[in-house]
C-alpha cells in the first residue's frame, strides 16, 4: 500500500510544477497575444481550435467540450464569426437549431497559431531524447484525462 504522506509530498510537488507550467504558459499567450494582429481574444482560439480539430458543434455542445458555460462561449464565438473565422450553419438535424463551423479562414488562422506553438514547444524541448518528450506526452495526456474524469463532489459533467 502506498504511503500517504509520500503521495500527498509528490501530489504537492507536482501541483507546485503546475503552477509554474501555468505561470509560463500564460506569459507566452500574452507575448503571442501581443504579437496577434488579428484581435482574437486568447480563449477564442481555445474554440476555434475545437471546431477545427473536432468538427461542427452545437453552442451547448461545445461549452460542454470545453468545459465552460454556454454565456461566455456564446461571446467568445460571436467574436470568432464577426472575425469571419466561425460561421453559424443550419443543424441538418434539427433546422430550428444552428452549428457552428470553422471557416476556411478559421483553419488557416488556426493552422498558424499551431504552427507557430509547435516550433516553440520543439525549440523548448529540442535538447531532450526522443523518448522523453513522447513519455511526456503520454504522461500529460494521461493527467488530463484524469483531471476531466474527476469529480471531487460526485457530480457528473
């Protein structure tokens, strides 16, 4: 049986890396922010980047998807279709209902915005074996995974 005082040492540890992760990952969205001429708002990429990866969704649907309430995705994505990066299209299942869809545009802007992270993750990483970085891959993905899947007050999402 494992030991609870070590667990709760390395969950400590591992929660102050995450802070530190964050505290990174958010100085370099504002940098790239910064330099983002298109004035997208930084979360409306998180959107955009589901649309395009995930396909055509429902507002509810894709709140769900990002773990956010309807209101502000319905603000995020009014910003995205006004930019000409989103358009709003008749659900083929339901016609009183709308999807909405990444624009060729929208791809484009988003292809970019990838482009350009990965080349900054690569330069990041550049000097780790190859089996490192797909361990943190898999690791992170695993994390993630855990985090959606957790419901420390039992409801379900």
């Amino acid at each position: 049986m494992a030991d609870q005082g070590q667990d709760l040492a390395v969950a400590e540890e591992l929660g102050h890396q995450l802070v530190r992760l964050l505290t990174m990952v958010g100085r370099a969205k504002a940098q790239f922010t910064q330099a983002n001429s298109e004035g997208i708002e930084r979360a409306a990429y998180a959107l955009l980047a589901h649309l395009v990866r995930e396909g055509p969704k429902r507002i509810t649907a894709l709140a769900d998807a990002v773990h956010s309430d309807t209101s502000t995705v319905s603000r995020q994505t009014s910003s995205l279709v006004a930019h000409g990066l989103v358009e709003r299209q008749a659900d083929p299942e339901d016609g009183r209902a709308c999807l909405l869809v990444a624009t060729d545009a929208g791809r484009g802007t988003f292809d970019r915005a990838r482009a350009e992270r990965t080349r900054h993750i690569a330069a990041v990483m550049a000097e780790w074996p190859a089996s490192e970085r797909r361990t943190l891959v898999m690791l992170l993905d695993r994390l993630n995974t855990d985090f959606e899947n957790y419901h420390p007050l039992g409801e379900a999402r």
